[in-house]
C-alpha cells in the first residue's frame, strides 16, 4: 500500500448524521468501560476502541458499509470514534505494531474526518495533512499517526478504522476478540 491514500468518502448530510449518533452515544459508549488509552484525554471516547463498534448503528453502517466493501470487498472492520474537545488530541501511535503487522500482512487502517476545524490536521510519519469535512484516509496499520491538541471551542471528531481482509486473519480475530470490537462486511 501506497503510505497515505485519501478519498472523498461521506457527503456533508452523511457526516451530520454519524457525527449526531457519535453525540447521542458518547455517554453510553464510555459506560462500556475504562479509558484504555494513554494517548488522550483522562476519560477519552478514543480510549473505548475496543468496547463497541459504530457499525453496529443501523444508519451509520448503512451509510459506511457499502463504502468498505466497494473498496475491500468481504473485511473484517473495528471502528470506533473520536471526539476532541478544547485542548485535547491524540499522541502520535500506531494502530499495530510492527513485528505484529509483519506476521499478519497487509491490514489497512483509516481515519474518517466529520466535523471541526480541519487545520488542525492529522500527523502521519510526522508531516501535517489538513482534513477535509468526509475525507477517508487510509494507510498501513503500523504507520505512526497523531493528531495535535484541539486549539478551538469546537470539537473536532473523526472515525477511525481497522480493516482485516486476509481469511486467517478474519478467523483469528473473531473467534479471539470480543464480538463487540469487529463487525464483519459480507
């Protein structure tokens, strides 16, 4: 895979109505469980990535699903959202790491960018892209990304994603994970 592809993926009205079910959720999403993530905030959204998948929402997957697939085909897909308020962001990381990504091949993550102040951007292998409003960015899953601390009083939220594609792979995550992490696109 190329190190960064960026597509036009969401519509304006599409991103309105996955940013309003990240709203309603918040809460509840972060009810699942403890923030697992150093990375963010105290009591971050981002830190729930492994609590509940978004494509589970019947009019975020509708709009999503049909996406993935076009571009993958048959994937296995974590998703989880990211709401960055005033003064918050995340640390450069990777989505897996390296001696990991070389044992599973190719596996593609991304970031969907919905709303706020796309100058803030997003830091991949340390060179700024700005967002745009629907944009979905895809790259490999063990390159290092981060977003810098949210300099407005708008909240700046994305989606983020990790596609599996290889059978094994698929296989493996869903008979070892929690049920609630993945959802698989058939």
């Amino acid at each position: 895979m190329e190190e960064l592809k960026r597509y036009d993926f969401l519509t304006q009205e599409e991103c309105d109505t996955i940013v309003s079910q990240i709203l309603s959720l918040e809460d509840a999403v972060k009810r699942l469980g403890p923030d697992e993530y150093l990375g963010t905030s105290k009591d971050s959204l981002t830190g729930r990535y492994k609590y509940f998948n978004y494509l589970n929402i019947h009019s975020i997957n509708t709009i999503i699903c049909p996406k993935l697939k076009k571009l993958f085909g048959p994937c296995l897909v974590q998703c989880w959202a990211n709401i960055f308020r005033q003064g918050e962001g995340i640390d450069d990381h990777k989505h897996i790491y390296d001696e990991y990504y070389k044992k599973i091949g190719c596996t593609v993550s991304g970031n969907i960018f919905l709303y706020g102040d796309p100058t803030i951007g997003t830091y991949y292998e340390g060179i700024k892209h700005d967002n745009k409003v629907g944009e979905l960015s895809l790259f490999r899953s063990n390159m290092l990304h981060g977003v810098p601390k949210n300099t407005t009083s708008d909240m700046r939220i994305s989606m983020a994603i990790d596609i599996y594609t290889d059978d094994d792979v698929l296989l493996e995550f869903a008979a070892s994970e929690m049920p609630q992490r993945f959802f698989y696109i058939r």
